[in-house]
C-alpha cells in the first residue's frame, strides 16, 4: 500500500499531459527554485562583502591605535605593556600628517603616514611594483589617489606639510613614487605613506602605536581595556571609529536583504498551498473513485501530503543547484555587464570594494531549502486534510 501511495502521488505530480495538476505542481516547484536560488545567491555575496570587510580592509588598516604626546621612554613603557598581549598579532610605530599633494594642476589632502620599513607587511600583496623598504623621500601612494593627480610610479610629487603639530608649523618638499597600493577598496582613495626621517626629530613625540589583534570584532573591548591601562597621555581608538559604520552597513544591507528574500521565499511555500488545493479539487473525482474501492481518508491524506513532499524536495535541490551555479558565476556575470556598459558597476569612491565578493557557505546550502523543505511538507498538510474530508457521493457525480 505504501508503495501505491507513491506512485499515484508521483504521478500526480509528474503527469505528462496537461492536466491542472502536473501544471501547479511544475509552478510550484518553480516558484520554490526561483526563491531559493535568489535567497542563496544574495547571502552568498553579502557574505563575501563581510569576509573582505574582515579580511582584506580590517587588515589594511590599525584595528586599535593608540596616541599620544610623550617620551621615547613613555612610548617604551606602553610598548612593554603591549608586548605580552597574545590577542595582538602586529605592531608598528608611526607617525601622520596632514599633507597636501600637487601635481600636474591637482591638489589632494591626505593624511601622510611616516612608518618603519615592518609598516608595509600587509600591504605587500596589493603594492605595484612591490617594495620592502622605504627611504626618506620615497611615497607609496594609493592607485586612486595617483590617478587623481594625474601620477604613476618614478613621478614626483610636491607636498606642503603641517609638520610642527599644535604649532602649526608648515613644510614644503618633494616626494618620489616607488609603488602604488592598488587593493581594490576605498582605501586606494585616501592611502600615503613615506619613510622616517621626513620630519625633524622635535615633532616625533607626536607618534602612534598602531595594533592589529586575530579578531577585529574584539578591538572595541582592547581599546577599552587600553583606556583604563595607559596613563592619561594617551587616548585610544579602534577601526569602529573608521569604519564601523561600513561594517553595520553592511550587516544591515545582509539582514534587510534576507528579510525581503525570505518573503519571497514564504510567498513560494503560499504558492504550494494555494496549488494543492486546486489539485485537491481537480483531482476530487479520482479521490472519490479510491475512497470508493477501498481507500481510507488517511490514505488520501497521505497521498497529497507525499505529493507536497516531493515538490519540497525537487524545489529544495534545484533551488540549492541553482543558488550555486548563480553565486558561482556572479563575479563574471558583473564583469560582463561592466565590458557591455563601459563602465565600473562597484566604484570604490561610493562603494567599499570595486568587485563583487561571493562566499560560500555549506551552512546557507543546507539551513535555506532545509527550511523551505520543512515549510512545505507543514504547508501541504491543509490541503491534504481538505481531500481526506471530501464527501465521496460528489466526487463519484462529478466523474460521470
């Protein structure tokens, strides 16, 4: 009997012709591919959003910094103090100025890093050319910024330095680009740095300490903990200051894109409600004729509850299918749409990245159609519970 259930729902289900049933039932599992697919397809590229915010600007940038002005033998003391912190994976001494630049008719202001040659670690990946080291009168400068102004590697570039700090002393002089940043983030917007010795020793008290820890999301709790440590000589900021506001953009644009994916999603499992009871009152004469020859009301239940199963499962894995193949080539498909508009559809001065990130996550593949599965079978009990509770004499009417 078990084995007849399936097949009759299976044919149902799978009728060839075109009847109103085999068409409700490739709708339905339509609709669920479409939703599911879409729903998958959006959290993988939030998801990917979130991972280059963690990994690649959070590790172009300090995630605590702390200032102050002080002695060598002060900055020496908090050093010792940071030192023995085992959350802290990299630390540099550093100095920033404001500094306007000028070439070819443009000016930008920036604000100039002065660091040690161990500064330029994280940002080796993305230099062009690569460089080691730093020497006086050396810049490396983001790519958009150089473009800006008109620059590329082996130009010079004029400076005008706010050099003395409160005493507002200013300083003209002339930089050489060795290497521009090119990381594909807004960073490239804004990025300088040259090497010590640009300024005179009497401003360097003026300095910072710049921490990355293993976890970025941890630096507020660092920076508090540093705040109530260090002596009132120095203050302390993380990257929320920054950018935290990107990160819970972010995180806003993945919950709100959810939310209206899912919508779409319930909308989908209303769909398959909606179809079954069309079937259930396509399908009642035959109903009738089995109630007739032997078949318990359970049986009839248990039919379209199958029924409802199977377009749970065939929504579940072709949407997953598709969901894949979708986030797999969304990085080409923007490649595309950019070589047939002529222009950049991610834009770093508006966007945080100039690409489209995807991420996939074996989590999302297997919570997503898991629950639209669940959904479905839940939602097909109703109509299942309408066809057990037809009266028979009408449906034995309607076939003659």
């Amino acid at each position: 009997m078990r084995r007849l259930h399936w097949d009759i729902a299976l044919r149902q289900a799978n009728d060839p012709g075109r009847g109103l049933s085999a068409f409700l039932s490739r709708l339905s599992i339509f609709g669920m591919v479409i939703a599911i697919s879409l729903l998958l397809a959006a959290l993988s590229v939030m998801n990917g959003f979130e991972r280059e915010m963690r990994v690649r600007i959070l590790n172009l940038v300090p995630h605590v910094t702390i200032r102050g002005f002080a002695s060598a033998e002060d900055w020496a003391t908090v050093q010792s103090d940071v030192d023995p912190m085992v959350s802290v994976i990299r630390r540099n001494r550093f100095e920033d100025i404001d500094a306007l630049l000028v070439a070819q008719g443009n000016a930008q202001v920036t604000r100039l890093t002065i660091a040690e040659n161990a500064a330029l670690e994280p940002y080796k990946d993305h230099l062009r050319p690569e460089v080691d080291s730093l020497a006086t009168g050396e810049l490396v400068i983001g790519s958009h910024l150089a473009a800006t102004l008109g620059l590329t590697v082996g130009d010079s570039v004029s400076t005008l330095l706010s050099a003395g700090g409160y005493q507002n002393r200013l300083r003209s002089g002339t930089l050489k680009i060795v290497s521009l940043l090119a990381s594909d983030t807004e960073i490239d917007h804004v990025f300088s740095m040259t090497g010590r010795g640009l300024i005179e020793d009497g401003s360097s008290k003026s300095s910072a300490l710049a921490l990355n820890i293993a976890d970025p999301l941890e630096a507020p709790q660092l920076a508090r903990y540093l705040r109530q440590m260090l002596p009132s000589a120095f203050w302390v900021t993380d990257w929320t200051a920054t950018q935290g506001n990107l990160y819970q953009a972010i995180q806003l644009s993945r919950q709100i894109v959810a939310l209206m994916l899912a919508s779409l999603l319930i909308i989908a499992i209303f769909n398959v409600v909606t179809s079954l009871v069309l079937v259930v009152s396509d399908r009642r004469a035959p109903s009738s004729i089995l109630r007739a020859i032997g078949f318990s009301s359970i049986d009839i239940a248990q039919i379209f509850i199958i029924q409802g199963t199977m377009i749970g499962v065939g929504g579940a894995v072709l949407g997953a299918g598709l969901g894949l193949v979708l986030s797999l080539v969304m990085p080409s498909l923007v490649q595309i749409i950019e070589l047939v508009t002529g222009s950049p559809l991610l834009d770093t001065a508006v966007y945080p990245l100039a690409y489209v990130p995807v991420h996939i996550r074996l989590e999302d593949f297997l919570l997503v159609p898991g629950v639209a599965l669940v959904l479905s079978i839940v939602s097909c009990t109703l109509p299942a519970f309408v066809a057990a509770n037809l009266p028979i004499t009408e449906g034995l009417r309607e076939s003659r």
